[in-house]
C-alpha cells in the first residue's frame, strides 16, 4: 500500500528506537498483526484489492526492526511483501540489503520506497527503485519520509503526477518534513521524546507536517489522507543475550492519543501470543 509516512531510527545507549506515523488516504483504516514464533508484523494492505499483505513495521527476535515508506506508486507488486521477507529471514541490516539486492537481481520489481531499519549494530536505509537499491549506513540515526536521499530519483519525483506520489505528497514537502525531523531527533534521548516527535506538526498540518490532518470540510487534494496509526518499537539490552522488547502504538493522530505498549515476548505461548494480537488497538 502506498504511505505517507514519516519512519525513524535512533541508537541510544544500549537500546535502539524505531518509530513510524502511518498516513493513509484510506478512512476507518484498522491495523492487523501478526505474532509468529520469531516475528511480530504489522500487515501492509495491498492497494489492488485492499487485503493484507506482507508488512509494513515489525520486529524479529534477532533484534531487527524494520518499516517502510513509499516514494512513487507504479504498477509493479506492494513493497511490504519484500519488507515480510527481510523480517522473517534477517538478523542484520547487511543481511537485509543483501536479500533486496539479490532479489531485483533476480528480476523482482516492487512499488518504490525506502526500508528503515534498526538492529544492535546501528541504524540504515535502504532505498528501493525500479530495479535497483542502495544502502545508506549510520551508527546513531537514520530518517526517510517520501523521497529517496542517495538514488538520483528527485527529477522523476518532481515530474511525478498526484497519483504517483498519492499520500506521499509533493517532493519539497517530503524534503521539508525529513528535514524538521532530523532536526528534533538529534536531540531526542527517550520514548517520549520520539513521542513528542511523531506528534509535530507544520502549520498547515498537511503533507508537510510529520503528523498529519485530514482537512475538514471541502478536501482541496483526495491524497492527504491523515497519520492513522503511530508505532514505535524499542528494544533494550543491545548486545546481549537477553535483549528485551517491547512496541507502543497509537490509533489515530499521535498528537492527540495515548500509546499503548506491549511487552513483545518471542517465547511466549500461542496463547499469550493471540492475547498480545487481540489487545492490539
């Protein structure tokens, strides 16, 4: 499904945030999970006929987060298939980078976006275009909104129509908004200051704003859409054997909710598991 989102990373001390506001032109947008013996995923939605579909944020018990953001709509498959895989399959972000690259060399074709990740090791960016893939690398942050930072794709993007880009919104406003989020996540050191963070908005709180509106009344673009969910993975104890995680998520705007967080226990039983995948807002 293709999102407007604004998605982040930001190694602190030994433990890593992982965080994304999911904005969608969809109304009365409810998530589905999945909790598997090695993964949670929250499911992407493919566009086509609106069913669930790989992942679009999720976490391994390798101490792997992931999540993605779309940069141009074509008519190639759903980029959250590839993300499912990257989760299931990888314990690093190396690992991760070499499944993508492997894969468009294999002839494989998806929508184009970016994947943020997070592991132990740092933080990283792959960025995915029509065939091709590159990987930016940084030991403390790494951010992406709508627009690719390494892939020479920004004339395309400008000349692309308001279908192409659909949530993601013109390109100086995706520039815009990474630029205002570096800014408060160089000096973000907590949860809730990645809480404070996904919460911000620009003045007009449209495709500008990390957090995002709908307009009320008559809608002067049927692609804003809003942030309809916000989540944020953390996971502790980098570099140990016992790391401990855990995802916070809002419904909604995340100015205006309240988070819910879950202990994400990868050996816990079924049905501890189904209980996690039931209270999930």
């Amino acid at each position: 499904m293709s999102e407007g989102c604004t998605a982040l990373a930001k190694l602190v001390g030994n433990r890593y945030m992982l965080a994304k506001n999911r904005d969608l032109i969809w109304t009365d947008f409810t998530d589905s999970i999945v909790f598997e013996k090695d993964v949670l995923l929250v499911r992407g939605v493919d566009v086509s006929d609106a069913k669930p579909c790989g992942a679009s944020f999720g976490m391994n018990r390798w101490g792997l987060s992931a999540c993605n953001t779309t940069v141009l709509v074509t008519d190639d498959p759903p980029y959250d298939t590839l993300l499912e895989c990257v989760l299931r399959e990888c314990k690093t972000i190396e690992e991760a980078y070499d499944l993508v690259r492997d894969d468009l060399s294999s002839g494989s074709r998806y929508q184009w976006c970016n994947f943020v990740l997070a592991s132990p090791q740092g933080a990283g960016a792959i960025e995915i275009g029509d065939g091709v893939c590159v990987l930016e690398r940084d030991s403390s942050m790494i951010i992406r909104t709508n627009h690719h930072l390494v892939l020479p794709t920004a004339e395309i993007l400008k000349k692309a129509s308001a279908a192409e880009r659909e949530a993601g919104g013109p390109l100086a406003t995706s520039q815009s908004r990474r630029q205002q989020a570096a800014q408060l996540l160089r000096d973000a050191a907590s949860t809730m200051d990645i809480v404070k963070l996904m919460g911000t908005h620009a003045s007009g709180r449209g495709f500008d704003s990390i957090c995002r509106h709908r307009k009320t009344g008559k809608v002067s673009n049927p692609y804003l859409g809003e942030t309809v969910y916000s989540y944020i993975a953390e996971v502790s104890g980098l570099g140990s054997r016992d790391m401990e995680f855990r995802i916070s998520v809002t419904p909604g705007n995340p100015c205006s909710g309240v988070f819910k967080e879950f202990v994400v226990d990868f050996d816990a039983s079924d049905e501890k598991k189904e209980q996690l995948v039931m209270r999930f807002p």
